[in-house]
C-alpha cells in the first residue's frame, strides 16, 4: 500500500528546431568574444523557447521590442528578455542540464514581469521550461524552489498596473572608495575605443568614470534610444578631497547616432533645473559642462525622450 507519493511539477519541453538554432547560431557568430556569443547564444534559445509556449498559451509576444534579439545590445547587457503585449518584459533565464541554481544579473534585476528558467540541451535539441519566480532578491534561484508554470500563468492573468518608475539612488562619496553599486561598469566594458577617444581627453584621465546602460521608447512610435549614461567624477585633490567633487554627465549612442530631441538635465534640491542640454539630429553624445557639489548635497538627474523617462537620483 502506498501512503504517499509525490508529484512532479509539470515542465514543458519545446523542441529547439532548425530555425530557432539558425538564429541563435547568428546571434553568436555577431561576437568575436567567446563568452559574449555563447551567452547570446543561449539567451536567445531561452527566448525562442518562452515565446514558443506563451503563442501556445495564447500571449501576444513581441521579439522586436527584445534586447536579446538586438546584437547591440547583447553585447552590452546579459539579458533574456521576452516583451509580452501590453503586460512588460518576462525574463527567460537559461541553465544547463548540470545547474543547480540560476543566477540572475544585475542587469536584468529591476523591470521584470518575472523570471522563467529554462533549461538549455543544445545535444539533444531541446529546451525545458523548469519554473518561474516573481523575484529574484537575492540575485541567485534555487531550481528546486521554482514555482510551476500555472505560477507564470497566473502572474500574467493578474490585473495590470503601472506603478511609478523606481528612481534609483547613487551615492558618489562610494565611488571614491570604489565601491560601485549593481549595473556601473568601466566604461570600456560599455563604449568602443573610439567613442572613449572622443569622449575624454587628458584632463579626464584621472577621474573616476562609469557608465550604466540606458534604454527609452515612445509607445506605439519607432521612436527609441538605446543609450549609455555616463558619470564622471572628480574629487578635489585637497586635504578636503571628499567634501567637494567635480562632475559632468553624459549620455553616448549605443548605435550611431542618439535620437534627436533627446533631453539630459540635472536638477536640484529645490526642484529647478539648473542645466540641460538637448540632441540634434546628428549627436553621438551629449553632456553637461562640469558642474561643482559637496558632501551631502542631492540632485537629480533626468534622460527623456518625448513622454518617457529614466531619473537618477544622487547624493554626493
């Protein structure tokens, strides 16, 4: 007689056909780098997968709209988005057959419908959908504490709301003790040698410098820009060197040229805006002029394009 038994989770197991390989295959061949072409390589099987079960289940989904489908981008940022008409952008994370736990990077942290895991077997063709979390706080999943796939399901059936954008908070004295938070980077893991060149002369050799990845879109227009935001930053050389600091910021084109009209100000404790600086048609780059503040003062710093916008705060 048995007194219990256990139940395994239902998984979906989507084949991974000529077509699907093919592009992914083209994701990967885009990089002369191995690990940014392999990371593309699964990241957009793990898509082609989600998106296969989500058309089954009736979603509308939209690879356009993808950073994982956009070479670009891929090289920028480990992602694995899925946008979902009129619902947001799902995370499709892969793993391989022999992982425990899934990680998942700062990149993708904020902004997400959720994450789904999904289990890449490139020898035998076939991608398994393994669960789905809602959150990720920690920055690591547990494959065995996976929520099925009726968890997903019912996520994306949950009414819509579109709460207030989080404003993330930079606190630059940390920077002078280099400790950076999640998503600043070296700006040569960002920006091409050439648009460093461009960019910064010798007077800016010794300031500290990071960049974090920008993206805007005006919805139901082509109207985008996919950018990077820049900090420079420099600390008076003083005894005093912390209390009074430097800084300019700037905004780079990931591809050739930034979208016309796009809008870079800072604004102050009081709420005015004491500097901004609008891209014309032919802008690769925009910035402040250097601009002064001390220890403890805030402001704020505003990218917009038509009715979109990205706010940083920070503290220096």
């Amino acid at each position: 007689m048995i007194d219990s038994f256990t139940i395994e989770p239902l998984k979906f197991v989507v084949p991974i056909v000529s077509s699907m390989r093919r592009q992914a295959e083209q994701f990967r061949q885009f990089h002369p780098q191995p690990a940014i072409a392999e990371r593309a390589f699964l990241n957009s099987l793990a898509v082609f997968a989600a998106q296969y079960y989500l058309d089954c289940m009736g979603f509308e989904t939209d690879l356009t709209g993808s950073d994982s489908c956009n070479p670009v981008m891929q090289a920028l940022l480990d992602t694995a988005d899925l946008p979902i008409t009129a619902l947001g952008k799902l995370e499709c994370r892969p793993v391989q057959v022999s992982d425990r736990h899934c990680r998942i990077p700062p990149d993708v942290q904020r902004d997400r419908l959720g994450y789904l895991v999904v289990q890449i077997d490139v020898p035998h063709r076939e991608a398994t959908l393994l669960g789905f979390c809602q959150t990720a706080p920690d920055g690591i999943l547990s494959l065995e504490d996976l929520q099925p796939l009726d968890a997903l399901l019912a996520a994306l059936h949950q009414p819509v709301t579109q709460p207030a954008a989080a404003t993330l908070t930079v606190h630059l004295s940390q920077w002078v003790q280099g400790r950076f938070a999640a998503g600043w980077q070296h700006l040569e893991e960002r920006l091409t040698p050439k648009t460093l060149s461009l960019a910064f002369r010798s007077g800016t050799m010794t300031a500290i410098k990071r960049a974090h990845p920008l993206r805007l879109a005006t919805p139901g227009t082509e109207c985008h820009v996919d950018g990077i935001f820049v900090v420079v930053l420099q600390p008076e050389t003083s005894p005093e060197a912390f209390q009074n600091m430097r800084l300019q910021l700037q905004v780079h084109a990931v591809e050739e040229f930034l979208s016309p009209g796009l809008l870079l100000k800072v604004i102050d404790e009081t709420g005015s805006t004491f500097v901004q600086t609008i891209a014309g048609a032919t802008d690769r780059l925009i910035q402040t002029p250097l601009f002064q503040g001390r220890s403890g003062e805030r402001f704020r710093a505003v990218v917009a394009l038509n009715q979109d916008s990205v706010a940083i705060d920070f503290v220096i």
